[in-house]
C-alpha cells in the first residue's frame, strides 16, 4: 500500500513538473530585444502566440482569471491581450478604476497561468496625461513581473508619425523610470498600418522597444508584408499585437490564402502573432458564441469559425515549439 502510494506521489510530483515546464514565462524568463528580434532569458529568439480580449468596455465578462487559464491551458496560447477600451463609453476616461480591475484580471491570471500579457491602452487617439497615469500605475504594480509587455498606443488613425513618437517618447520615459527592462509596444500611423515611417525615423536612446503592426487578411496582403519587410531590413524589430483572417471591420468572410500567407511570413521572420478576439458579438472576428460561458471550458461548438481555427493553429504553434 505505501509503494503504490509512493508511486501515486512520484506519478503526481511529475505531472506537476510538466506542466510547470510547459509554462512559457517557465520557459523562456525574462524577455528582451536584440536587433530586430524578441529574444528570452537564454539569449534564444522567442516568438509569442496568442490571443486579443475584445474592448474591456464591451466584453467585461470575460475579462477573468478562469477564461485566461482555459486560453493559456487549452488554446496554448503563450500571450494573452487586455484590450483597455479608453474613449467609448465605460472605457478608461469613463470608468477609470473599474477599467483597471478588468485589466488586472487578465495580467493576474496571465501571471499565475505563466504566460505573457500586453498591457494594451486601446486608444484611436493621443491621450498623453491619462496614459501617462494608466502606465505609472501599471508600471508600479507589475513592472517586476516578466509577463508584462506594455503596448502604448492600440491603433493610431489620424496622428502623424511624428505626433505618435512624441507620444511614445513620454510614455517610454514614464514607464522606464519605474521598469528598467520590460518590453514595450509602439503603434505606427494609419491604423497600425505605416510601419514604414517609424522605420524611417525610429525612436533611439532606449531598450526592448518593438513596432507594432495590424493585420486584417481579407482587406490586408503582400503590400503590407513588404512595409514589414522594410522595416525588418532597416532594423526595425515588428511585433503584431492584432491580427485575424477577415475583413479590417472585423466581418465578412475569412480569406483562408491571405491569413496563410501571414502566417507562413510571421513563422518565416520569427515574429509574435496576435490574434482578435475573446467577445462575442455577431461577426467574423468574434471567436466565442453569444450565450455560452465567459470562463472557459468551451467546446468546439461553443466557438465561431475563427475561434475553431485560431484555437487550432496556436496549439499547432504550440507543438512546434517543444
């Protein structure tokens, strides 16, 4: 009786010790940018899989620990996405502190599951003061925490590159006074879409900075590709914080070819893939459908098309990087 409850405890201990390992933050540390690329602790190119919540303002429910668990376990996602909804209503400007506490939620459950989260101030405006004060409480709070990515600015629209690195700057310092190391996300103008321009004109005097870019396979291709690979070339690192297969409005029909293409690009250049959304509203980005849990535990039928085929390739993602 005491072998086999010896045996019991051996088979346990080693579960546990799997799935420890099988922890990206277990796996790859502290992470950080040397040329164009995202490296970890060991020096390693590292490249993050996962996905993007919906507006918090809009799909506060499923802003929890349970669901980034079920997301870090079951999806095996290596990064999760808190999408801070700042200008509509019950965003950041609204409902400052409430909005904090939804975001919180998923940067402690991305903390305990251990993977990666961006802290993201999703923002179509330059909102200096107030992101300024979102970023020293964030900063403040969790900047110890190797997970934390900060993504400073979501989609720029009508600012110029120039307004944007401006911005960047401030927040950039801000941050740094209070997290040394932590990497940190810059949006580029015309929704994420000129990466060009920062790359003609990057922000210098700073470590672990990353150009963001966004794409939508059904409006966006090769055209935007080659704007990633300009950047690439002239030493610009490129991380893709929000990404799917349809339309740029977030509905229409999903382009199999086009998101493929992407897909082989990101695998190709080694870049960080993520997707959109955690929410489930009636369109085509929307992964989860109405009615069924915000916690998690969903099955196949609970998902959309492009949460049946974005669960898939992260956990194909997944299984290529053991």
């Amino acid at each position: 009786m005491k072998k086999n409850l010896f045996s019991i405890i051996l088979l346990v201990g080693l579960i546990l010790s799997l799935n420890l390992q099988a922890q990206p933050l277990k796996k790859h540390g502290n992470l950080s940018v040397k040329g164009i690329q995202l490296t970890d602790e060991h020096g390693n190119a590292t490249v993050l899989n996962g996905i993007s919540y919906g507006w918090h303002n809009w799909w506060s429910p499923f802003y929890n620990k349970e669901s980034v668990n079920w997301l870090a376990t079951d999806w095996k996602c290596s990064a999760v996405r808190a999408a801070m909804g700042v200008e509509p209503k019950e965003g950041y400007l609204d409902k400052p502190d409430w909005s904090k506490e939804k975001v919180e939620a998923v940067v402690d459950g991305a903390i305990e599951s251990g993977i990666y989260v961006l802290i993201d101030f999703h923002s179509h405006n330059i909102r200096l003061p107030e992101a300024k004060v979102f970023f020293t409480e964030m900063a403040t709070k969790y900047g110890k925490y190797p997970n934390v990515i900060y993504e400073l600015y979501n989609e720029p629209v009508k600012d110029s590159w120039t307004q944007v690195k401006e911005y960047s700057v401030e927040l950039i310092k801000t941050i740094r006074a209070i997290d040394p190391d932590n990497v940190i996300l810059v949006g580029s103008p015309h929704w994420d879409q000129d990466i060009h321009l920062a790359a003609d004109d990057p922000i210098l005097g700073f470590n672990n900075i990353m150009y963001t870019c966004h794409f939508y396979a059904g409006t966006h291709g090769q055209s935007l590709r080659d704007r990633c690979d300009y950047a690439l070339n002239k030493g610009i690192p490129v991380f893709i914080s929000e990404s799917a297969g349809m339309e740029a409005s977030g509905d229409g029909p999903i382009n199999y070819a086009e998101w493929q293409k992407w897909i082989d690009w990101c695998t190709s250049n080694k870049i960080s893939l993520i997707s959109w959304s955690v929410s489930a509203k009636k369109e085509t980005c929307s992964m989860i459908k109405p009615g069924v849990s915000v916690q998690g535990n969903w099955k196949e039928s609970d998902l959309n098309e492009s949460g049946i085929k974005t669960r898939e390739l992260l956990r194909k993602q997944a299984e290529a990087e053991k």
